[in-house]
C-alpha cells in the first residue's frame, strides 16, 4: 500500500438532519481538498435506501479519495467503501455505527422504545424534536468545555435542519433498519474508527464488533457524539496521521 499523497481529497458525509460542515474543526488539517456533503433534501427524497445514497455519490465523486462519515453518515462510507470498483480508498468513520437500533444480538445501539419515541416525536412536533436531538450531540461535553460546546452548536440550531420534515422520516427509517455488521468485519478498505466516549446516542461497540487487521478502532474519552474543542483537535490529528501513513493506524 502506497502513501497517500499530500493531495489526496476527503469527502465528508454528514449525519441525520444536520450540516457536514459541522466537522469543519476536525478536518481542517486535512492535507488535501475536502467535499462536505449533507443528507439534505435531494439525497433524502431521490433514494429509498441508503445503499442507493452511497451509489449516487460514488458516482459524483468518482476520483480515488478517502472518506469520512459521520454518525449516520458511516454507514454510508461503509455501504461506498463496498461497492464494486470503488473510488474509496480509505474509510475513516466519526461516531459511527453498524447498527443504530439495539436489537438482534446488539447491545450497543440506542435502545428500541428511545427510538420509536424519538420517531413519535419527529411525526407530532419536528422542529422540536430536532433540536432535542442536536443537544444530545454534545451531551457528555465535560463542564469546562460544554458551555463552548452549547455556543458552537447554537450556530448550527439557528441554521435549522438540513431537510424537511419527511425526508428526516426517511432517514430515521434507514437508521431503524440498517443493519451493516458483517460489512463493518469484512471490509477491505483500510478504516480508522474514532468512537465516542461518552457519546449520549449509542455506546462504543469495540469490544463487540471484530474488524480486520487493516482497520483501526479507537474510543476517544470524554468525546461526545459531535466532536469539540479540544476533542475536535484530537480527531483531526488522528486523522492527518492517517493520511500520512497511508494505511491504518498502529
């Protein structure tokens, strides 16, 4: 496996109702062109499955690049990262999942009456139950830094959510369903996975979840499921050394 060089792109896919470029402190170290994409509106409405998502972005970008996903945006890297001829050259997942819903053997995930209660909430009042959802983005945040914490993600909550009300249904259909376990332990893509350690949506699934030997798991303490201040360094720093290296982490 050769080096990546210094121009290599990122592409950056976002999580569930919110805008990728929330990431901006954590890739911006990156040594190459970085593309954010958000799950917004034309990508909601124009694919009934997320494997569906992943085939029309390789398709947009073509070019050989790694990839970041964050949260929900994982499992779309993932689905990417395993598609014939792929252009993803490496996997990098951010608070990402196999499987969002525990259920099925898997104790990780948000618990299945959270989930169908935050889905109730989503139909009866959206805005309100959006903005519930980006507070637990930085639930956790440790109390020297959360009130920073709660300063950045205002910007982000007067933005409002990056589609409408039924794509949003759609999405939170795709996380109810997918279920990427097998794909996560075959990949053969080289992947750094950067956890949350006190992430107030799903738990950290590494002592659960054997990956291969090209891929590299790391919980990061005290990170919250939206990345920081510091902890937003810390992962950007990983990062660049995964790109310098070429392969993952050891």
């Amino acid at each position: 496996m050769t080096a990546l060089s210094d121009a290599q792109s990122l592409v950056v896919i976002g999580g569930w109702g919110v805008d990728a470029r929330m990431l901006q402190a954590v890739v911006a170290r990156w040594p190459g062109r970085v593309h954010f994409v958000s799950l917004g509106d034309e990508l909601l409405s124009l694919n009934q499955t997320l494997s569906d998502v992943a085939l029309g972005l390789v398709s947009e970008y073509s070019q050989p690049a790694a990839w970041l996903g964050w949260s929900q945006g994982a499992q779309v890297v993932m689905a990417a990262a395993n598609l014939p001829g792929t252009p993803v050259e490496k996997v990098i997942t951010l608070a990402g999942f196999p499987r969002f819903v525990a259920g099925d053997g898997w104790t990780d995930g948000m618990a299945a009456e959270t989930f169908e209660a935050f889905r109730m909430g989503l139909a009866a009042d959206a805005n309100r139950t959006w903005r519930r959802f980006q507070q637990l983005l930085i639930h956790g945040c440790p109390g020297e830094e959360s009130n920073q914490a709660r300063k950045e993600l205002s910007r982000w909550i007067k933005q409002g959510p990056v589609a409408r009300s039924d794509n949003l249904e759609n999405g939170l259909a795709w996380l109810a369903h997918e279920d990427q376990r097998l794909l996560w332990q075959r990949l053969e893509v080289p992947a750094l996975h950067l956890l949350a350690g006190a992430d107030a949506l799903v738990q950290p699934w590494v002592k659960h979840l054997p990956v291969p030997d090209s891929s590299r798991v790391q919980v990061m303490p005290d990170m919250t499921h939206w990345p920081v201040g510091l902890k937003a360094a810390e992962c950007g720093r990983w990062l660049k050394d995964f790109a310098a290296i070429g392969e993952a982490v050891t």
